[in-house]
C-alpha cells in the first residue's frame, strides 16, 4: 500500500443556482482570472453551449457561442487559456468535413467573442492536425503542446504538435514518428506543464487502460519514462492540475463503467506519489471524464495561470491585502480585523453555508487555528463562508472599483471538479471544491 499523504483535503460540494449550465461530461475547461470557462461535452447528446463562472460573485454566465467563428457542438475536445485568449483545439463529431479545415477556434475573453484565429497569423501554414478527441494541449511557454487523441478510422494516435501563438503556425515535434521513444498511441489520458516539461499519465492505448507515466522536456526534445511503482493504477478519463511543485491527480477508471474518487499527488522534486488523505466527513465524489481546474495563486497550471500575463498586481483596502485567505477550515479570518473580532450579526445562524449550519455567536469561540466550533472543527463549504465575510466587510463601492481579474490574485487555493460520470441528467453541473491543508 503507499504512504499516504500527511496533508488531507476537505471536499465540499458547491450547490448550483439558476441560471446554470446542465451536468455533463466530456467537456472542456480552463480557468483565467477567477473565472472557469466551459464548452461543450455531453448529456444525452453533443452539447454547444459555452459558460463563464465567477467564482467570487459565484455566478453563471452564458456566453455566445454561435457565429463564422465559433466552435461547433464539441466532445472530448481541449481548451487552454493564454494571454487573454482562450484556445478550443478538436472535439467534432466526425464526418467528412472534419478532415477539412483545423479544428481550431480562438474566444477573446476582453472582447467576448469568438475570433478567426488567421487573424494573428504571421506566416503561412505548412502543417496542421486533423480533428481527434480525448487528446490533451497544456501550454510551456508561448506554445500549446497537443498530444495523442483518438482520430476517426485511425484510433490512438501518437502525434505530437506544438502550435505557436506568436505566429499561430503548428509543428510536428520530434518523438511523434512510430516506434521512437515515448508515450506511444494514447487518448483519455492527462496532461500537465511545470518548469518547461510536460508530464502525461495513464488513458487509453487503443482498448486498453494504460498506468505509464512520462515526461517530455520542451528544451531537449526528449521523452522520459518515470517511476510509477506506488502510484495510481491504470486510469482513463481522469483529470490532473499543478499544485506548488506536485501534480495532483484525480477520478478516473480502469473502465468507462468505473469511476473513481482517488486523489493522488506526485511530487517534481523527490519524484514520489503519495495518496492523499481525506477529512472525516468529507466525501469526495466518483468522477469519470470531468473537468478539474485549480484557482489560486499555489495552482501553477499553465492553462490557468494567466496573472502574470495579464500585468494585474495585488492591491490593498483600508491597507491591508484582501479578500481571501487560503486555508482548509478551521483557519483564521485575519483581514476581519486584527483584533480578530467576528460579527456574526452578519450572518444569518438558521442558514446552511455549505454542509452545515452556522451556529450561534455563543457556540463560536476564536483561537489562534482561527474560528472554531466548541464540537467541530468543520464548518462546511469555506469559499462561501470567506465570500461571505469579505463581501459584508466591503462595500459595493469597494466591489465595483475592484478589477474583477485583480480580485482573482487573492482567490482561496482551491480545486474544482466540473461534471462527469455519473451524471444527474439535466441537472445544474456538479461541481466540487478541494481544499489541502497545506500551509
């Protein structure tokens, strides 16, 4: 059995209001500035709507998702963000069509709309990807790196394409010919970047499950195969996002009828996977082709990260940086007030924030690991409870003259899973929140 990690999660589920995307799986997701975009996936059929959430105001957004430019409906397709752009790559239902153009589309998050990407096209185009699904694309550097996936009559693929931002011109990176070192045919796998490498784990070589686990230096074009001895088992249709200097790995199954709530974490610099621990009480959910997205500045994703990009720098209220503070609860509430005082004539105490009543001001006491309940030391979903605080401490002047995208810099660490197997039908998506309790 492998050792388990000594710092456990906390799992809350967020419950969703109208208006809402329906559950799904076999989307595409990607967060920027604290707010996750969705596209596409599956119900009882190929799906085409686009959504934006903000996870400060906790809101849905439908955004336009019709046009010359925009995607058609799409499954098992990817999406990226990078500088202000997001970048829709595969996923069409295949037909003839399908081998005739790229199955590139390009959204401009400032101008919300959908763009031609020959628009940024400095020179001409020798070389593109046909469609596929269930490949994956992280970006290293100015580059999406977009590998495998299942092409129409071919199965598993094993290209390798690097698509230039700059010039919007794609390769075909060395390591892609049959035979040569590396991953091989895969598709229903994951994908991550950190430091200039990519690291892909797992998914499906033609019919079977894979648990192989390599990584490609961008540097030296070359593929390493990693040590997998302790870690997870063989995996298709999970989900992975960067986390300080680890990757964390979630759901999946050995079979499409399988779905897991395992949550792994493999750490860059000892090269070690650890399973991570849960928190009594906190279930996480068996999830099969979702979507994970990691917010917060601890969160390193290329896909997510777009602070630096975006020029944004933290500002201060009242002298004091705000909004959030980023601990698994219990945890303190410092940007409340130095004295530590807490005005729970603010909230209402018969109201659920998250899985549990807040009690009453004489059943809470302070202490230095923060705001305790005399029996527990849980008290449910800690984004909306933070939210809450922080929105009674400022006014709307302060929220309107806050840059939305600056906002996003003080986000709890968090990780939300979006949607997947098993669905609920045409409910509001599932989504689910992770929280470590890492310092």
């Amino acid at each position: 059995m492998p050792a388990m990690s000594q710092s456990p999660c906390l799992w809350t589920q967020l419950p969703q209001s109208s208006p809402s995307p329906c559950d799904r799986y076999k989307h595409a997701c990607c967060s920027h500035d604290g707010n996750v975009y969705i596209l596409g996936g599956r119900d009882n059929g190929c799906l085409g709507d686009f959504w934006r959430y903000s996870v400060v105001c906790d809101e849905w957004t439908e955004l336009n998702c019709t046009g010359e430019a925009a995607p058609d409906d799409l499954e098992e397709h990817s999406m990226v963000a990078h500088q202000g752009f997001l970048y829709v790559f595969g996923g069409m239902l295949d037909s003839a069509y399908t081998q005739l153009r790229c199955p590139l589309w390009v959204f401009d998050i400032a101008k919300q709309r959908w763009v031609h990407c020959q628009g940024k096209t400095s020179s001409p185009q020798t070389q593109t990807p046909t469609n596929r699904k269930g490949h994956s694309a992280v970006v290293v550097g100015s580059d999406m790196l977009v590998y495998g996936g299942f092409v129409d009559m071919k199965g598993s693929s094993q290209d390798f394409w690097s698509l230039d931002f700059d010039t919007m011109a794609w390769s075909l990176l060395c390591g892609s010919q049959q035979g040569s070192l590396g991953p091989g045919p895969r598709h229903s796998h994951s994908a991550v970047a950190y430091q200039s490498c990519m690291y892909l784990f797992g998914g499906l070589k033609g019919l079977r499950e894979q648990r192989d686990f390599w990584k490609w230096n961008s540097t030296s074009h070359m593929w390493t195969s990693l040590k997998n001895k302790s870690g997870p088992s063989r995996l298709m249709g999970h989900s992975a996002a960067v986390y300080k200097d680890s990757m964390l790995l979630f759901g999946g199954g050995e079979s499409q009828n399988s779905p897991k709530n395992c949550l792994w974490r493999y750490n860059f610099s000892t090269q070690t996977w650890a399973q991570v621990a849960t928190l009594p009480g906190s279930n996480a959910p068996d999830k099969i082709h979702h979507c994970c997205t990691g917010l917060g500045p601890s969160y390193k994703s290329s896909s997510s990260s777009s602070y630096s990009s975006s020029g944004l720098q933290p500002r201060l209220l009242d002298g004091r940086v705000r909004p959030f503070k980023n601990k698994c609860f219990p945890a303190p509430l410092s940007f409340l007030g130095s004295e530590g005082a807490i005005e729970l004539e603010t909230f209402s105490p018969d109201r659920c924030y998250g899985s549990k009543t807040l009690p009453q001001s004489s059943e809470l006491v302070n202490s230095k690991e923060g705001l305790l309940e005399k029996d527990s030391l849980q008290i449910g979903n800690c984004l909306t409870f933070e939210n809450k605080a922080f929105r009674n401490k400022c006014t709307d002047e302060d929220l309107l003259d806050e840059e939305e995208g600056d906002m996003a810099q003080h986000l709890p660490d968090l990780l939300l899973v979006l949607g997947g197997r098993p669905c609920t039908g045409l409910s509001p998506i599932s989504m689910w929140q992770m929280t470590l309790t890492d310092s």
